[in-house]
C-alpha cells in the first residue's frame, strides 16, 4: 500500500521524462556548435562585429513576429479574437519558450487568451497544433525549392522528409475528425469529462471547439492564406537572420540566412531545453559550415542572434506586460 503511494503517477513522468530527452537533446546539438570551435577565433569574431547591422536586423525579426500575429488571427473562424490580445498571448508563449522547457510557452499563449479574451482553450490548442503543422509544411516547402542553389546538405533534406511525414499524418487526423461527423473528437475528449475540475459546459463544447480551430487545416480560403503568411514570416525572417551575417562579415547570401531559419525550425520539432539553447546554435553552425564558415565564426554568428532572438523579450516584457508580469504569468500558468 506504501509502495503503491510512493510510486510516481504517469502523469507526473511524462513532463519530467520529457524535459530530460530535451536537455539530452540540447546537449548533443551543442555538442555540434562545439566540438571544432577555437575560442580565440570565436571571441575575435564577436569583437569585429559591425553593430550596426544589429538593428535593422532586430526591426525585420519583429516585423516577422507580427506576420505571426496576423497568421495566428487569421486561423480563428468566425469570430477572430482582436489583433492587440493576440499579439500579447503570442508575446508571453515566446516569452515562455524562453524560460521553459518542451516549448511550454505554448501552453502559456493558450492560457492568456482564454483568460484575456475567453477564447476557448481546445480551439486555441487546436489553432497552434495547426500553426506547427504548417510551419514545419512551409520549412520543407522552401527547402526544395531552394535547393538547387544550395551547398549539398543532404542531412537537412531527409530532416524534411521526416518533418513532412509528421506534418501528412496530422492532415489525415483532422480529415478523419472532420469525417467521422465529430464521433472521432466525441470519443478523444471522453476522458476529459471524468476531470470533476473542469465545468460539465466547457467540457461538452469542447469537441466543436476543437474542430472549429482546425478550420485553417479544413477551410480552403482560410488553410490558403495562413499557409501564405506562415511562408511570408519564414521569408521576412530569413532577411533578419542574413542582415546579422553582414555584421559578421561572412560574405553568404540572403539563401544562407533562409537556410539557417529553415535549420533552425526544423531542429525545434525536437524537445529541447529552455530558449533551445544549444539545438539553436548547433543548427546555426552546421547550417553555416555548408558554406563553408569556420565553427568559431559560426558560432559567434549564432551566439548573436540568439541573443537578438532571446533577450528583447525580457527587456521590453514589463512595458508590455507591466511589472512582476513574468511572475505573475508564471503563477497562472501553473495554477
């Protein structure tokens, strides 16, 4: 009977289990940013830095964050929650990714709509598991279509291969949702009703809830433009990520920068530690040493635009947020 009650529950394990294979993730990537690096050289590199191409790269990655934003509305038929609330919740869920593990900030984006806007919780869900769809379908997409202007980079092919088939099978879930006349969903969230935590009308609503937020998976015109401006954000992203090799001096073009957001995004399919410190970097730096970059320059690169990609969020999150927000946030999040 002690035994029994001492034994850790499975729902207990799974974050914690996960959590660790993203730790274990994160190590073997920085592994990779690592093991050719000459610190001299790398130190060299973040001294000769021109700054000054910092800043327009900085105002391109948040003009992508708001292309984000737009994505993210657009997903919400027929009624769409108001750009300001939704730039907010994806402004805490980033925010989170940085502080979290397994991009628990998603879970924290949910939360702040549904408390700021009652948006529903499973239609939020549904909505950003269609967003990971199309943002790893838009990676692929613009991997073949560039590669015939790329340096060989076979491993990053067979990554998207791989992303693609994930990206398939979650189509055909929603197909089989949308077929089944909603007894697929009914009987996904039977288990949900024996929560006596969770009022008896949400939980009955949460099904059509659901299905309703997979409306950019399911609606022609809706799935067109989200994919569209999923596209468009990788795009305006790339300009940023390739303005910040100028101030390297690394002498690539625009392609390198779209390669290293398309490395990048697909290595985040992967659990990983908070800010995915080390899977950012070492996807940088062997996306980058296909060009021919030295690890140590490479690194210098990545350890710079992480940071342009990290620490904006804590600096402007109090005006955003106001004071004690993170924590507060935080508090909500767990409660």
């Amino acid at each position: 009977m002690g035994a029994a009650r001492l034994r850790p529950s499975r729902s207990w394990l799974a974050p914690h289990l996960l959590a660790v294979v993203g730790i274990l993730v994160s190590l073997g990537f920085g592994y990779l940013a690592v093991r050719r690096v000459h610190w001299s050289d790398t130190w060299a590199a973040l001294r000769s830095t021109d700054a000054e191409w910092l800043v327009p790269a900085l105002l391109v990655m948040t003009l992508s964050f708001f292309v984000r934003v737009l994505r993210w509305q657009v997903m919400f038929p027929p009624e769409r929650p108001p750009f300001r609330p939704l730039a907010r919740a994806l402004f805490v869920g980033y925010l989170f990714n940085n502080l979290l593990p397994v991009r628990a900030g998603e879970a924290a984006r949910v939360v702040t709509l549904n408390k700021r806007n009652d948006v529903p919780v499973t239609k939020a869900t549904a909505t950003i598991l269609v967003e990971r769809a199309y943002d790893v379908l838009s990676l692929v997409v613009l991997l073949f279509l560039i590669a015939p202007w790329l340096p060989h980079v076979s491993w990053l092919r067979g990554a998207g291969l791989v992303a693609l088939g994930l990206t398939l099978a979650l189509g055909l879930l929603a197909l089989l949702a949308t077929h089944s006349r909603g007894r697929f969903l009914h009987a996904l969230f039977r288990p949900v009703k024996r929560l006596s935590f969770l009022p008896p009308e949400s939980v009955d609503r949460a099904p059509h809830d659901f299905l309703e937020g997979l409306a950019a998976l399911l609606r022609i015109r809706i799935a067109v433009a989200a994919f569209a401006l999923t596209m468009l954000s990788w795009l305006v992203l790339g300009v940023g990520f390739w303005l910040v090799t100028l101030a390297f001096h690394l002498d690539v073009s625009y392609l390198a920068g779209l390669l290293v957001v398309i490395g990048i995004g697909l290595s985040m399919i992967l659990p990983s530690s908070p800010a995915a410190i080390g899977v950012f970097e070492g996807a940088t730096v062997v996306c980058l040493g296909a060009y021919g970059v030295s690890d140590s320059k490479a690194l210098s690169y990545a350890l710079v635009l992480h940071a342009l990609n990290f620490l904006p969020f804590f600096v402007i999150a109090p005006f955003v947020l106001g004071p004690g927000s993170i924590r507060r946030q935080r508090i909500a999040l767990e409660g």
